[in-house]
C-alpha cells in the first residue's frame, strides 16, 4: 500500500482544556499548549496559519466552536496539518477521534501531530498505538465524571444550593458556601404570589396582575444586580422587566424551597459523553428538609398544591371549564386560554393560545370556539364508546395497529440497533477466543493481549447494557397491548356519553393539541384538532 504524502505548508495549531483539566495545574493551561505549539512547529519548519483554543470545552464534547471553525478551514482547504500537545487536548471520546484521526483526515490529506504522545500520521508505526491512547483518554473522562457526580450528591445531600444565583426571594449566603439567607428586598414578591394563590387565583390571573402591577421578575433583579441575561434586558424597551410568563410563576408556586427545603437531582445528562439534559421522575430527586429559613408556610404551601393539582377555571357565570389542563396549542406546547366573545348577538366561548395572548407576539391565535371543539370531542368518544359496544377484539387489534407512527418507528428502529448489538456481541465473544489462541500460541505479546481484553470487555459491558435497554424497549409492545386492554376496560365503565364532564375528560384523554386554521381549496376553514387518549395515545 503506497503511504500517503503530506503538503504541510498551511498548519493549525488547536488548544483545549476544561475545567477539570485546570485543577493539573500549568501544564496543560492554554498559554503552555500555545507556547510548546509555536515551538515546534517553527523547530520543524511548519507554516502557521492559524491558532484554535477552546477555553473551558469538555473533550467528551465535540460542539465546540473553535474546533468546529478548524474542521470548516479544513474543508475549504486553508490548512492541511493539525498539531496539538497530545490526544487527549484533541479529544476523550475515542470513536469520534478515531473517526477524525483514522478517516477525517486521511480523506483530507490532513498530517496530524500529537506531540507528547509522539504520534505523527506521517510516520504510521507511531500511529499504531494511538487508538489505545484514545481509549485510555476517554477512560479519565469517564472516572472523572463519576467523581464529579459523587461530589455533586455529596454536597446536595448536605442540602446546600450551587446554583448560578438564589431563586426569587433569597441570596447566598457570602459566609457559607450553599446556604440561603432570605433576601429582604425581594421576599415580599413570593409572599405576593402565594398570598393570590392561596385567595383562588390561578396562575394566568397571578401573571396578569404582577404584569399590571410592575413587580419586577427574577430575570430582571438578576441582571440589575448581577449583570446577568445581558442579552436579553440591556437593549430592551422598560416593559421587558416586568414581562410575567404563567411558566415562571407556577415554577414558584411549585418550589420547595420557599418552605425551606433544597430539591436536586431533577434532571441529568444522558452520559459523560452526551450533555443532553433529560428529566428525572420525582421518585429520583434528593429531597432536604429545613436546609434554609422558609418564606411561606407548609401549610399554605399544601393549599396552593392542592388548588393546582384540582383546578378548574370557574367561569363568570358559575360553570367549570371542563377541559382546563388538557388542550394545548400543537406549535408551541403553551396551553389554550379560555375566553369570551361578547360582542355578538349570541355571546359564546373560545379558546386561543395563551402564549399569543401574552402580547408578545411568538405564536399564532390558534383560535377554535368551544362549541366546535366540545362538538368534535364528544363526538370521537361516541365513536369509540360503539366501537366498544360492537365488537371489542375486533378494536383491540386495531388499536395495536394504529399506535403511533412515532412509535412504531422507534421500534423498527431499535429492533435493528439489537440486531446489531447482538451481531458485535458475538463478534467480541469470537475475537476473545482467537485472542487467547493467539496468546497461547505467542503469536501476540501479553501486553497487547491485556490492552486489547481491557478494550473488548470495556465494549462488552457497552453492549450489554445497549441491549438490556433495547430488550425492555422491545417489550413495551406487550405493554401497549395491556394498555390498549385497560382503555377497553375503562370506557367500558361510561355510558355512551351525551355531554361532557371534566371527570370524563380526564379519565379518558391525555391532552388535546389544536393546529392553526387554514382555508380549504373553496374557502372553507379548516383545523386540525389532536387527541391522545389515556394508555393509548393518538389513534383518531
């Protein structure tokens, strides 16, 4: 095989380290990797074009923007050599610095230098050992990030707050890393909020009247103090500092720590590699009591949850919005606000997407009146209610077969990555076989042979826990089946319904999205409105 030749006249010289990386002290620090960088290359005669740092940049991640602006100049043809200290300032995760190293650049004819590491793609016997250098890097980030997560649980055990500021109402305490004091200037406006909560106002109410009133939100006392959320208040017309949303006020009206608590571990990352944020169910959060003085009382604090958890809009004229908390605008999740149309002879009701009805302008009306929408609903589960009545297996199969298409995809989808897992499973499995032989045999050293079992096992324990979640993914066909079984089961339990009560909503569908209107070919208004049921999910 013919070696590849190299024209390293337009070099780029690329710096990173991250927080952790800072506690090793100077010698990986940006100036040092810049100095070393400059150093040899003008030793070895390469022609610096340009200089790439990421400052505070993961090596598990790759989205960072001095590394992407060096790929792009890589693409255009601006530089053909890429030098840095060693791999790991390159990066931690080792596919993806394989794919760069191994592919990326040898497609590109792109010479790659890691210095202390003393690999050059020039001369490919000090490549050879590269990969498990790649492995070795990405195994420090993986034991960092279990020691980072240890050290978080400690502290959040301890009940103390590391957030970037307090919450609303209190400020940290300058004497005690973590703790809380109130904050005398503020408190008042969450006394303000419960005090309307605990009176029967909800959270849109609450919202208009802090809006009217000029109280100043989180966001704004934040950046009058701190200088925090430049982007958005520095520019911004005097209003924007008391732009309420229903978000942020029932974020308030539900937080513990305005009865003294300190609630972590609500959210986390999808792994050390994948900094994606996902939710945690309540039944995984660390909850600390008394780690703070409180602003509202346990007992008003129950009140306002069990208002919230209960609501259901009375209207002005005595009646109950049966279908509070359940419809939705389909574009931008906000839910749909109740309102009136009295300007006609016959007054009647509408809904509209109440983030649109902020004022600001970031969705459309979504308008429907409650009448068309209290029409088509009754009508979907009167339809379902005879399916039932007419033949039950006959809508069971159906049922299975009309899931979502979302999830139908999700499935083929991770039908195939099992396949797959599976098939390299197996594969391993040989590999180990042929790599004992080989060992035996002294066709491999036993250096290499420990390099490599520690690489195959590290992917074994991989796979097998790929394929656990796949397994379980794979088995909630017969979950839908008994779910699919329970919403049988439980419209069986109503009448063939001739109105419609909240109970009945509730009890049988999930959410409601409504899509914008639009005109038909002849002018008609049309809408697409979406129901997902309880257990099954959209099936209409």
């Amino acid at each position: 095989m013919k070696p590849t030749t190299y024209n390293t006249t337009l070099t780029g010289l690329y710096c990173r380290l991250s927080r952790d990386d800072e506690q090793n002290g100077e010698s990986n620090s940006i100036s040092t990797q810049r100095l070393m960088l400059r150093k040899y290359a003008e030793q070895n005669n390469f022609k610096i074009v340009d200089e790439y740092v990421d400052d505070g940049f993961s090596g598990t991640n790759f989205e960072r923007p001095s590394f992407k602006r060096m790929i792009d100049d890589i693409e255009t043809g601006k530089i053909n050599c890429v030098i840095v200290k060693d791999l790991s300032r390159f990066g931690r995760n080792y596919l993806q610095v394989g794919m760069y190293t191994e592919m990326f650049f040898p497609q590109k004819n792109v010479r790659f230098i890691a210095i202390d590491n003393n690999v050059d793609s020039e001369n490919q016997q000090s490549s050879e050992f590269a990969p498990f250098l790649n492995i070795i890097n990405e195994w420090y980030a993986r034991d960092i990030s279990k020691k980072v997560k240890r050290a978080f649980r400690t502290r959040n055990e301890a009940g103390a707050h590391y957030g970037a500021y307090a919450p609303l109402g209190y400020i940290k305490n300058p004497d005690k890393k973590g703790h809380l004091l109130i904050d005398t200037e503020t408190r008042w406006i969450v006394e303000k909020i419960f005090d309307l909560a605990v009176q029967g106002r909800g959270a849109a109410s609450i919202t208009r009247i802090l809006t009217e009133e000029k109280v100043p939100t989180p966001g704004w006392l934040n950046y009058q103090r701190y200088g925090t959320f430049a982007n958005h208040f520095a520019d911004a017309p005097p209003e924007k500092a008391y732009t309420w949303t229903i978000a942020i006020v029932k974020e308030i009206l539900k937080s513990e720590t305005y009865i003294g608590n300190s609630v972590h571990n609500k959210q986390t990352n999808i792994s050390f590699k994948d900094k994606r944020k996902v939710r945690k169910s309540e039944s995984e959060w660390w909850r600390v009591e008394n780690t703070h003085e409180a602003i509202i009382s346990k007992e008003d604090f129950q009140t306002v949850q069990g208002m919230i958890a209960s609501r259901r809009r009375k209207q002005k004229d005595g009646t109950t919005q049966i279908f509070s908390g359940l419809v939705s605008c389909a574009d931008c999740g906000w839910s749909l606000a109740y309102g009136m149309n009295k300007q006609n002879k016959n007054p009647y009701g509408y809904y509209r997407c109440s983030k649109y009805g902020q004022g600001l302008r970031q969705c459309s009306m979504h308008y429907i009146r409650y009448d068309v929408l209290y029409s088509y609903i009754l009508s979907r589960l009167q339809y379902w209610f005879n399916e039932v009545q007419q033949n039950e297996s006959q809508l069971l199969e159906r049922l299975l077969k009309s899931s979502d298409s979302e999830r139908s995809s999700a499935r083929k989808k991770a039908a195939s990555e099992l396949k797959k897992a599976q098939k390299r499973q197996a594969e391993i499995d040989a590999l180990f076989s042929r790599m004992y032989e080989d060992r035996v045999t002294g066709r491999i050293t036993e250096r290499n042979f420990s390099m490599l079992s520690d690489k195959y096992q590290t992917e074994q324990e991989t796979l097998a826990q790929a394929i656990d979640s796949l397994q379980q993914q794979l088995a909630q066909d017969i979950q839908e089946s008994a779910d699919a079984e329970k919403w049988i089961a439980l419209i069986k339990q109503y009448k063939a319904p001739t109105e419609l009560t909240a109970e009945l909503l509730n009890a049988l569908i999930e959410k409601i999205l409504v899509h914008e209107a639009s005109k038909d070919e002849n002018g008609n208004r049309v809408q697409k409105v979406e129901i997902y049921y309880r257990f099954i999910g959209k099936i209409d």
